[in-house]
C-alpha cells in the first residue's frame, strides 16, 4: 500500500531523488514551516521532522514520526 510521506527537512534534490528511490510506490510532499499545513500533516503516513505538535494530535494516518533530534 503507497504511503503519504511528508518531509520537512530541508532536502536538496539529490537527497529527494535517494528518498524517492528507496520508496518508489510512495507519495512524497515536501513542505517547510511557510507552506507546512495542517491538512498535510493529517494526511501523512510517515512524517520526517518536526511537524507543530498542534497539527499532530488526532493524527489518525500517522504510523512513524522520524524527528530529526
């Protein structure tokens, strides 16, 4: 089953294409704190960052949340 995967690292291109590489059947979406919403957190299967803890409660998708401390 694809996965929405939502990044909110800062990634170069080169990093995007090793991402998307390892999970070629997955939706990435590529946000930062400017464009970052609460509806793409919701959505999201597995978030890679800090996402606002307000957008997370109730989170009903989400099954892995990498934060990068």
């Amino acid at each position: 089953m694809a996965k929405n995967i939502l990044v909110l690292m800062p990634v170069d291109e080169r990093h995007k294409q090793l991402l998307e590489g390892k999970a070629p059947d997955c939706s990435f979406i590529y946000a930062d704190n400017k464009t970052l919403t609460a509806d793409m957190v919701q959505k999201a299967n597995i978030i890679i960052g800090n996402p606002p803890v307000d957008m997370v409660k109730g989170s009903k998708n989400l099954e892995w949340l990498q934060l990068n401390s």
